[in-house]
C-alpha cells in the first residue's frame, strides 16, 4: 500500500468514526410547543393491552373528538412496554401522549398529566370495588368479613406499587406494608376468625394497582391462617370467574365505566362487597412540560 493511499484510507476510517459517534450521541427530538403535535408522535397514542377497558374509551374518544378523521391511532402495547415508553419520552423531553390511569406509580415517579375530556368519554372518576361470588359469604364468612373490611387509598397503595416497581417482590412488597401499618391492620382484620387452612381463591386484573392490592389482602388471609391463591387473569375471564364460582373473590374491579360492561353481563351472579379504594380514574395523559396540551381536543387543534 502506498503512503498516499494509508493517508487516504486512515482519513477515511476518522471520517466514519466521527460520523458513527456523532450518530450515537444525537438524541431524539425534544417536544416543540410551536410544531404541531400529531407529526411529532407519529399521530400516535400509546396504549396498552388490548382488551382494557381503557382501550375501549380511548377508541371511542379518536372517534368522538375527530382525531380518527385526522389519522390518529391507538398503538396496542403492554402495561410494561408503555411505561418504558414513557419512561425514554420523559427523559429525552419528548413528546408522548399515552393511555394511563390512576392510582399507578406512574403518576408518582413522572410529571404527567391526565388530559380534560369535556365530552366524558372515559366517564368520571371511578372506585375499585371488592366483589364475590354468589354464596361466598355463607361458605368462608371468616375470609368474607375481612374483604368486606379492607379498603385504602391511593397514596397507601403507591407504597406498594412504587416498591414493586423497584423490582421488589409484590409478596415481600405487601409484608413489609404489613410491618409497617400495624393500626391499619389490625383494624381490617378486627373480628376476623381462623383460617385453619380453608381455602381462598382470589383473581385479579395484573395491572400495578390491582397486583398490589391482591398481593396486599393474600397476605392478610394467610395471616389469619387462611390458604389464598391468587391468579392473574384478563378482565373478561377475572369477572367470569367470580360468576361461575371458579374463584371466591378479587379486589380489582373498576366501576362504574372500566368493568361497567362486565358488571351488566354479569348482573346477579356476583357479590358486590364493598368499595375498596375511592378516586379511580382513566383517560389519556401527557408529560406536564406539554404544557400547551390540556385538553383531548388539543391533540386534533394544537
């Protein structure tokens, strides 16, 4: 090789190098409030799984406030695939615009936002109910009083979901709560009898809120010396569980809209126990540094 063509070929090598690094050290394009949004995100809001109630409204609302028209879509992910989604957006100051819900860490760990919905598409707040199967009482009444007494809040339940979050186990996440509560507890499991062993078997949406509040009263149960099992499951098949007798109860059901549909499929074949958490809410969120988007209707005008 010739000194002229070493010269040309080590110039060249440089010149890729400092166009490979260059490469890597460009970063996606932050949110710009003078740009319209749509083509920043594609005119894409990031969903979750597909059978969530969630899922449903947020359909209804690309019709309701025009954006189908206008080629917006739902992109159908995971509940883990849409937190780290988001999680890369927030970082990078992007613009993100997802389907969310509360109570979650999310709302906890980042600066997001819910979107106004004045049509009420996502209908108004919710409340996380306790529901039975039909003659659960009569059968377990030890099991029963203590669902009929459990009930928290949203801050409480962060406690839980942020720890999971962090990569702790949600049974060791749920017994060190325990540890920690001892008043609150004692007054969910006041009057509560012996297990001795018998049988409980709970079901549960595996949504953070719903993972942390099952995990939560399995504890409690087996405290008592009760045998829980607790299973993960769709929403569809969770609700038939309860109204085929499969599984005795779940603390994750979200009324009056999320689960309303399955709660009028279901009417009169399942208990409802009692409200355990107040305040629910869903829609679709955005960071708070979009501070131009408060509306649903900002997406399509904004």
């Amino acid at each position: 090789m010739t000194r002229k063509l070493r010269i040309l070929v080590v110039g060249l090598s440089l010149l890729l190098l400092t166009i490979g690094l260059s490469a890597c050290s460009s970063k996606p394009a932050a949110y710009n409030p003078h740009k319209k949004l749509g083509p920043q995100i594609n005119y894409t809001i990031t969903g979750i799984d597909a059978g969530a109630g969630e899922m449903g409204a947020a359909q209804k609302a690309l019709t309701a406030y025009g954006l189908k028209s206008k080629n917006w879509q739902l992109q159908t992910s995971s509940t883990a695939a849409m937190t780290s989604t988001l999680d890369k957006a927030i970082k990078n100051h992007q613009a993100i615009v997802i389907t969310g819900w509360q109570p979650h860490w999310m709302f906890t760990k980042y600066p997001i936002k819910f979107l106004k919905d004045p049509k009420n598409v996502f209908g108004k707040t919710e409340n996380l109910h306790t529901i039975a199967r039909t003659g659960f009482k009569h059968d377990n009444p030890g099991a029963y009083k203590l669902l009929s007494q459990f009930h928290w809040t949203k801050s409480e339940m962060s406690e839980i979901m942020l720890k999971v979050n962090d990569g702790q186990d949600p049974a060791k996440a749920a017994k060190n709560y325990i540890s920690k509560h001892p008043k609150q507890v004692a007054k969910w499991l006041a009057g509560v009898p012996e297990g001795h062993g018998r049988k409980v078997k709970l079901t549960y949406v595996a949504w953070d809120s719903e993972i942390a509040s099952t995990n939560l009263v399995k504890q409690l149960l087996d405290s008592k010396g009760y045998d829980t099992t607790i299973q993960s499951l769709e929403a569809q098949p969770m609700w038939a569980s309860i109204a085929t007798g499969a599984a005795d109860a779940s603390v994750s059901a979200w009324l009056p809209t999320t689960h309303g549909l399955y709660a009028k499929q279901y009417k009169g074949e399942f208990v409802d126990v009692r409200v355990n958490l107040k305040g629910a809410k869903t829609g679709l969120a955005v960071p708070k540094y979009m501070k131009n988007i408060n509306s649903i209707e900002d997406l399509k005008n904004k």
